[in-house]
C-alpha cells in the first residue's frame, strides 16, 4: 500500500467520526434552526464517561453502553434547561446560549478532572496493525461501527413514523404541529439521536488518537459543524459526505502542501468551508431554501 | 418621579459624566496599581464590545471575529511602538524596514486600527457574502485562519510565542480618551443617516435595497469601523499586558467580547458598559476562589475555571429572562453622556429648579406616605382587636 492509500484511509478514518458528529448537528439544525456548539463537548462527556467505566468495571461494552447511555442524559437535560426556553428566539440567540453551554461543559470537567491530557488506552486488539501500515484493528472498526449507524439512522429518518415526524418538522415545523405532531417529543428524539452518536464518535476518536482533554471536544466540533454546512446542513447524507470529504482533505493538507505550508492544515479546512460556502452557499448536496436569513 | 427624574439634564450630567469622572479621578490618584488595571481592562472592554455592536445589533452581521481584529491590532501597534533594538533582540528575522519604523502611541494606534480595517476588507468579500449562521461560522474560520497566520509568520510575529517588552502606555488618562472619542464617533455613527439605513438593514435588507440603501456596501463599511475599533481595543490591550501571543485572541477571547455584547444588550451601543462592567469584574471578585479557600472551618479545595462556570450561568440565565440584554434596548447611557440636550440643558436655570423640585417632591411624598413596619403593623392589629373584644 502506498503512501497516497494510506494518509487516504487515515483521512476516511477521521472523517468517518467527523461524519458521526456531523450528522448529530444535522438533525438538530434541520427541526430547530439551531447550531449546536456544545455537541461536541459531548464527545469530550462520552468520552470521560467511558473512560471512569472502563477502569471501574473493567468491561469495554458496558463502559460504552454506559456512556452513550450518559451523553443522551447530558444532551436532554442541555436542551430541557438552555435550548428549550429560547425555541422563539432568533437563531443568533440560540448559536451564543450554545457557546456558553459548551464554555460551561468544558470548565465543569476541567474543574473536577483537572486539564491535564488523560491516556484513553484500549485493549491490544485494537493497536494491531493490519498489512504493515499505520492501519490497525481499531480502524476498521471505526469504518464498521459508522457505516452501521449511519444505515441505521438513515432507515430510522427514511422508514419509521418518528422519522417521518422528523423529516416534517425540518420542512416547516410550524404546519408539523398544525399537523398534530408533538414537536418537543421529535426534538427530544433528535437529541437523543444525535448524542448518542456524538458519544459514539468520542470512544471512536479517543479509541484512536488516546490523548484526551476537557477542551478536546471543541476544535472537533467546529470542524464537524464545518463539515456538515460544507456538505448541505439539514441533509442527512450531505452530512455524512461532508464529514468524509473533510476528514481526507485535512489529511491530505497535512501530507501534500508544501513544505512549511502543513501548519497551515487547520486554516486551510476553514479556507475550504469559505469557498464552498461562496460557490454553493447551501452546501455541496444542500437543499435551497426560500429564504435562510 | 423616577422618570422625571431620568429626563432631568441635571441628573444625567451628573450620572453619567460627573460621578464617573470623580471615580476615575479617585482611582487614578488613590487606588493600587492593580485594580487600576481592571479598570482600564473595563474601558478597553467598551471599546471592544461597542465596535463588536455595530456589526452584531446594528446591522445585523453576526460576527464571531472580534478577537481576530484584536489581534492584528494588538501585533501592529506593538511592532509600531516597540523601539528598533528591542524589535531586533525579541523578533529574530524581523525585516529591517520594519524594525526601523517607531511611532507615537496615537498614531500607532490609528495605523493599527486602520491595518485591521484593511484585511476587514479582504475577509469582508467573502465573508459578508453569507447570511445568518454562515456568516458567524466564516468569521469564526476567520480567526483561525488569523491565528495560523500569526503562528507561522516568525520574522513579524515570532510566531506561537509572541512578542512581549511593549511600554505600558495605556495609562488610565489614555484609554479613558480614547474610550470617549470611540464612543462618540460611534454615537455619532448609529444617530446619523447612516446609522437609520443600518437598522433598516438589520429590520429587512430586501426592503431597504428597494429604498435605494445599496446593503452590501452599507455591510461592509459597517463591517470595516467595527474592525477598526477592535483593533484600536487589540492595541489598546497589548499596550497594558505588555506581552501578546497568537493563542490569547482566540476563542475564548471572542467568546468573552460576544458574551459583553449579548449581556449588555447587542443592539445597543450603551450596553457595552454594564455588559463590560459584568464581564470584566465577576471573574476577578471569583478569581479569589479558584485557589481555594476556608468556609467555616471547611477546606474547599482549588476550583479551577469557576469563574467560567458562573459566567456562562449568568450569561444563559440573562438570556432567557432579557433577550435584549440587560439594557433591553436602551440607550439611555450613551444619549445621557453625548446627547445634546444633556450639554444644553445643564446650561438653563430651568433644569436646576426643575431637579430641586423633583427631589424635594419626592421627599414630600415620602413623608406623605408613611410605610410602617411590621411590627407598628402588628401592635395597631392587636390594638384593635383588643378594642373590639373590650
């Protein structure tokens, strides 16, 4: 396998957690109009959450169920307490109640875990490199544990009632409830959703990169929310794309600028989102909307 | 009486530009060094908070880049002050024109203000393209792209590590004036023509463009003062810490000038003083117990980023009571200070026998209305009581 292959399965390996988070701000923005800032602080929970689990109980399922099982009770108590009050408000309003949500995750566990990088070791098994390159065991069950729930959440959306509640309240929520659909249970639904997946993608992610902080999950955040406004936010699968598309290109960044322009890696993600957002201002396989103000 | 009262030229003269005035006399002349401080870190705040304002309640561009400007003025006025030996001896590889060139603080400030306001102008074309979200989420691709930029120019910047050894020159006096002068060019911004297109902008841009107001220029000259005055503040704030580097004007730093701004009041230019006020001096009354402290009797331990915590408490609790901030709308600060009734009024015989009677008035009412205490309450009660069953 080649250098190429490599950084671009490395990239897919990113971008597939990206493409997890991503998705969880997707559903989110498309019912309530609302940027999610402290979704990724959920994956810094998730990930906390499972590491107390795993040294207390010594068993990586339950550590794993446990912390999903957290992160959702973490995410509703943030939309019962701080979302749901200002669902009237400008969606300016909203963006800036999320930022001090997360500003306040972040500093409730470095108050009580201290900042300092904490080791999210794994069993061996996952260390285990397949064919010689910087591909392991743990890589492949990141691309098979995101391509399941990706199908799972996709046929949730596309099959069930509760989706078709969900699909209705992002095309117009006001006729939804007209409608009789119980608007606070489908955005209870979505946050539920959507941190269980951010939970998933944080063991994923610490699984894979081991060094965790509390103030991990913010740059992840961001750039998961880049992703998902690069591929269409509101679109399911344009999330998922957009997840994909990015982890490669940052990848790539790293690997294939010149030399002294790599540090520019994280710049040059954002330089993406601007363009795209310039050249196609809904997102690459985004839906225009009449008007998005 | 209270609203007569807050009409009164008098009152506002003396609220809002004479208490303040002997305060800061006071605290020039009597208070430590170390609080001093904190009062001018409160009026570099203003001037922050007010330029972010402009772009955020104005007009309606949810800018998230604040501390981007902040940065590029706070790097561009220090390498404009900084003296050619100690720009050479901290800044290895600095291009000798640069290091050569030395200014007045002023002028560097104005330089710096105007630098910030030319790559407003760069970033503007695409950024001001957006709407909404977008917008806010390119401008915070803004300061990281910003802050990549700073880290890894070392021969202007030195790169992660920053530059330090600038001269305090932010002095109570300095950064008092040019707090006034920001503000009033400001005041002077949103109460002119200009000001009522921008808040036509903000209300519905697809009606103002048919009005004739051209919004996309509108947008960027707003967006371009606001950077502007950040980088003035930037520069402001590199001249009292006196050491600077790229990580300092990052999110968290934008993330403090949002919270003032949307504390006190986004669409306001007078909420930028209660909000600063909060900002500023909460975390530094909470800072004494992040390093922990006895309570009666009882140890508690180190409670590192309490301040933070307690913050974003008051800033979510704020939000959901007062959408608009705690001025919830108002301007009286800024027209009480620069208003031209408050200057003319002070000068007619009319306000000062106004205010008297005003105060004696409401004196008379409260010994009109005598409120009686609880007890008097409960002794005339059982007077009565004692009456009837006699």
């Amino acid at each position: 396998m080649d250098f190429f292959t490599g950084s671009l399965l490395s990239g897919l390996q990113l971008g597939s957690i990206y493409a997890l988070i991503a998705i969880g701000y997707s559903i989110v923005y498309g019912i309530l109009r609302l940027i999610n800032f402290a979704h990724g602080d959920l994956l810094m929970v998730a990930t906390y959450a499972a590491w107390i689990l795993i040294a207390r109980s010594q068993s990586l399922a339950f550590a794993v169920v446990g912390s999903v099982a957290i992160t959702i009770v973490f995410g509703l108590v943030i939309e019962r307490v701080a979302y749901r009050p200002l669902r009237d408000a400008g969606e300016e309003t909203t963006l800036v109640t999320s930022l001090a949500v997360s500003i306040f995750l972040q500093n409730l566990f470095l108050m009580v875990f201290t900042p300092k990088n904490q080791a999210f070791l794994l069993p061996d098994f996952f260390s285990q490199k397949i064919l010689n390159v910087s591909i392991t065991n743990m890589s492949v069950v990141i691309f098979v544990v995101t391509g399941i729930l990706i199908a799972v959440v996709s046929l949730i959306i596309k099959k069930t009632k509760l989706g078709m509640a969900m699909r209705a309240c992002a095309e117009n929520s006001g006729a939804a409830k007209l409608m009789g659909i119980n608007l606070n249970g489908v955005v209870i639904f979505a946050f539920v959703v959507g941190s269980a997946l951010a939970a998933v993608a944080g063991v994923l992610y610490s699984g894979q990169y081991v060094s965790f902080n509390p103030s991990m999950g913010f740059m992840i955040g961001i750039k998961a929310f880049a992703a998902a406004v690069i591929g269409g936010i509101g679109s399911f699968a344009g999330a998922a794309a957009g997840g994909l598309l990015l982890g490669v290109l940052e990848i790539l960044f790293a690997c294939y600028l010149p030399q002294g322009a790599g540090v520019y890696q994280t710049a040059f993600v954002f330089l993406v989102l601007i363009i795209v957002l310039l050249v196609k201002p809904n997102g690459l396989f985004g839906v225009a909307e009449e008007r998005r103000s | 009486m209270a609203k007569r009262l807050f009409a009164n030229p008098l009152f506002k003269f003396l609220v809002t530009v004479a208490a303040p005035l002997i305060a800061l006399f006071c605290i020039y002349f009597k208070v430590a060094e170390y609080y001093q401080i904190v009062v001018i870190l409160f009026m570099i705040n203003v001037i922050l908070t007010a330029s972010l304002n402009i772009t955020n309640g104005f007009i309606g561009i949810f800018s998230m880049g604040q501390a981007g400007f902040m940065a590029i003025g706070a790097y561009a006025g220090s390498l404009l002050t900084m003296s050619a030996d100690l720009k050479i001896s901290r800044i290895p590889g600095i291009p000798e024109w640069l290091a050569n060139v030395q200014l007045p603080f002023i002028p560097a400030l104005i330089i710096a203000g105007m630098v910030a306001a030319a790559a407003a102008v760069i970033f503007g074309f695409p950024v001001l393209r957006a709407k909404g979200h977008y917008l806010a989420v390119m401008t915070l691709g803004m300061i990281i792209i910003i802050k990549a930029i700073l880290d890894n120019n070392s021969n202007l910047t030195n790169g992660a590590k920053g530059i330090s050894g600038m001269e305090r020159f932010s002095t109570l006096p300095v950064v008092f004036a040019v707090m006034i002068v920001s503000l009033f060019f400001l005041y002077r911004m949103t109460k002119s023509a200009f000001g009522r297109s921008m808040a036509a902008i903000r209300s519905d841009a697809d009606a103002a463009s048919s009005l004739g107001i051209n919004a996309t220029k509108y947008r960027m000259i707003a967006f371009v003062v606001s950077a502007f005055f950040g980088a003035v503040g930037g520069a402001l704030w590199a001249h009292l810490q006196q050491t600077i580097a790229p990580s300092l004007f990052y999110f968290s730093r934008t993330f403090s000038i949002i919270e003032m701004s949307v504390l006190g009041g986004m669409s306001t230019l007078s909420g930028a003083f209660p909000g600063a006020a909060i900002v500023t001096f909460v975390p530094q009354i909470l800072a004494n117990f992040e390093n922990g402290f006895k309570i009666f009797g009882f140890d508690v331990p180190a409670l590192n980023g309490l301040s933070a915590i307690v913050m974003s408490i008051v800033f979510i609790l704020v939000i959901i009571k007062w959408r608009g901030g705690v001025t919830r709308g108002s301007e009286y600060i800024v027209n009480a200070m620069f208003g031209k009734d408050t200057w003319t009024g002070i000068l007619r015989k009319q306000t000062y026998i106004d205010f008297w009677n005003i105060l004696c008035g409401g004196f008379k009412n409260s010994i009109h209305y005598h409120p009686h205490t609880i007890e008097e309450k409960e002794q005339e009660k059982k007077n009565e009581q004692e009456k009837n069953e006699q």
